[in-house]
C-alpha cells in the first residue's frame, strides 16, 4: 500500500511544479479569467472525482491519484493558455542564466540547513 502510495505522489508533485512556471506568461499579460476558469474547472473535478474514489474505494493511493488526474489536465490547458505569450524555441540568455545561477548558489546553504534542520527536529 505505501508503494502504491509513492506512486500515486509522483504525478501530482510533478504537474504541481509545472503548474506554477506555466501560470507565470498568463498573470504577466494580466490573462486573469483564463487561468480563474482553468482553476474552477480543475476544482470542481478533483472533487468530484475524489468524492467519487473516496466513497465507491477508500484507498488513500485513489485518493491521491484521483486529485492528482485533474491537476495533470489543468497543465496541458495552462501549456495551451502560456503558448499564446511564449516562445518555447528562444534559446536562454547566459547573462540571465549567470545572475540566477549565482543567487541559487547565495541561497543554496540556507535552504539545506532548513529542509535539515526541521527533519532533523522531527
């Protein structure tokens, strides 16, 4: 059961994290109601679905998957939405990528030391 709960973790955590950069063109050209109607619709099916799986099966791994279905939906639509103001073939600048390299490099210690130090306290 815990594998199958591992398993069931994987596509939500990555369509969590790729909801959130494919969200970014859309707020910066001020597209509000796109992604206001991407998350209603998002909504209404995880919880439908999760009401659906959590009743007829009550395993926590359908649970999880069943929230998680409706998010990988979300992102295919939000790709749609973020195409319209992005250009997916530009090639990244390297004095861009030199500047954000460098504050992950400043920030990098801290952000172990506190992912460590609350498992840690745990």
């Amino acid at each position: 059961m815990s594998i199958l709960i591992m398993l069931a973790l994987i596509p939500a955590f990555i369509s969590g994290l790729s909801s959130t950069i494919f969200t970014i063109p859309p707020r910066l050209q001020q597209d509000i109601g796109s992604l206001q109607k991407n998350q209603v619709i998002t909504s209404a099916s995880r919880l439908c679905l999760v009401s659906l799986t959590v009743f007829v099966f009550p395993w926590a791994f359908l649970a999880i998957l069943a929230s998680g279905i409706p998010q990988i939906w979300s992102n295919i639509q939000l790709r749609k939405v973020a195409a319209k103001y992005t250009d997916w073939n530009q090639n990244p600048d390297p004095a861009v990528r030199e500047k954000i390299l460098a504050i992950v490099k400043r920030i990098l210690p801290g952000s172990i030391y506190y992912r460590l130090s609350s498992q840690i306290t745990i």
